[in-house]
C-alpha cells in the first residue's frame, strides 16, 4: 500500500486484508481479527507505517496477559457481572469483549493506537458485543470504574512506570485492578495478588518459546 492509511475505513481495510478471523487458544468462544504468521504483518505494518513514526500491529495479537485475564472473567464473572469496566491498553479488545460477554454492565476499552481502535470494534461486532472505545491517554484519570483490567502491560520500562503508579492509586480508591503478566520485565515485584494462572500457548517466533505461564494478579494499592 503506498498510501498510509489514514481514515478509519482505510485502517479498518488494512486490518481485514492482513488478518483473519480466529480465536486465541485461551478463548476459543471468542473471534478475532488476529495475524496468521508474524512476519508478513509486521513487515506490510512497517512499510506502510513506519514513516508516520506509528506502532507496530500489537492490535494482531492476542497477548498472553490478555488472554488469561479474559479466561479468568469468563470463568469467574462474578469479578465483572453488572459492574463498569475499563480494559486498559486494550489492543485487540479481548478483554473488553470478555468481560461484556461475563455480564459487565458497561465496558469501555482505551487504546492510544489508531489501528486498535478499528481492530477494537471490528472485534467487538465480530462477536455481536458492544463495547466502548476511548481513544485518548487516560493515565491519572480516574472516571468512576469499578474494574480495570490490564493485560500483558509491564513489557516496556516508560510505560510500567506511568501506568503502575496509576493503577495502585486507582486500586487505593476502591477500584478492582486485574493484571495478566507472562512474566514481562516491567511488572512490579511486590503489591501484586495471584488469583489465577494459566500455560498459555504461544509461538515461537512472538514469545521465543511455545507456552508461557501467565498470571492473573491482582494490583494492591
Ligand atoms: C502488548 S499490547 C496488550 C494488548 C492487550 N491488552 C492484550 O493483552 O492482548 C499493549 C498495548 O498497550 C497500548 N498502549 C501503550 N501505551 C498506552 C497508553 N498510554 N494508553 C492506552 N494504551 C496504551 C499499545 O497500543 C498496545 O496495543
């Protein structure tokens, strides 16, 4: 494509025509617009993005953090069931979908990818759920949610250091804070509840191995 996509039909036919619709192996009651294989997706978002300084494709991938919170929610409703949630840094909106489809009242996911916020609701109609987006920074913002999910967030050293700090305030003020973590280098040591864990298959070529225990933790204030 020699030009960038740059309206939100546009980004929604660049994610169709580089990805398919699958479930994550965690999730299989959930479809998403996911990359087949990495390596042409990665280098077509290259091409096409990467003059605009853009991100690459997190929004094609169901990560590992977010698949075994969304596992958890389906499981475990209750932590979720007419309840306002925020999937925070939602990439593909797994978590958001999950946690509407555990009985969430009202779920918004936050992306501030462009790409995420179509992926987001191409996924969402994928599955018949409505879930909605905020795009927007919303670090320190606190706007009334019962339940903030964050997976697979702890693998880059400037954003655990905004984002811990704000989760534990969110947490401090009464906010049910649920983390997945695959043992990213980020997380904080301490002030962290395990309420689940799961092996979650990977692939070699994202993850560097082929299952990878994650954990849902709960962040205390
Ligand atoms: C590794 S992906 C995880 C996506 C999803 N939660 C999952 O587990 O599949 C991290 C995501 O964080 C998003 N992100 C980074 N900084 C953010 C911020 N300040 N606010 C919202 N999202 C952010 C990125 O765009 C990316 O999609």
């Amino acid at each position: 494509m020699s030009v960038p996509p740059s309206t939100p039909e546009q980004r929604r036919s660049f994610i169709q025509s580089q990805t398919a619709l699958a479930s994550p192996p965690l999730t299989p009651e959930i479809k998403l617009n996911l990359a087949t294989e990495i390596t042409p997706i990665w280098e077509a978002t290259e091409a096409t993005l990467e003059a605009n300084n853009l991100p690459p494709p997190y929004w094609a991938f169901a990560w590992p953090g977010g698949q075994a919170v969304t596992r958890f929610l389906l499981d475990h409703p209750q932590w979720v069931r007419g309840k306002r949630v925020l999937d925070f840094a939602a990439g593909s909106g797994l978590s958001a979908i999950g946690a509407r489809m555990a009985g969430a009242e009202r779920v918004q996911a936050n992306e501030i990818d462009d790409f995420a916020i179509e992926a987001i609701l191409l996924n969402a109609a994928s599955n018949n759920i409505a879930v909605d987006v905020l795009r927007h920074d919303l670090i320190g913002r606190n706007e009334g949610w019962d339940v903030v999910i964050a997976g697979d967030v702890c693998y880059e050293k400037p954003m655990s250091d905004r984002v811990i700090p704000w989760l534990r305030g969110l947490a401090g003020s009464g906010v049910t804070v649920l983390m997945g973590d695959p043992g990213r280098a980020y997380l904080p040591a301490q002030g962290l509840v395990e309420v689940a864990s799961y092996d979650v298959p990977t692939s070699k070529e994202l993850e560097d191995r082929e299952l990878r225990v994650t954990r849902v933790l709960r962040l205390m204030p």
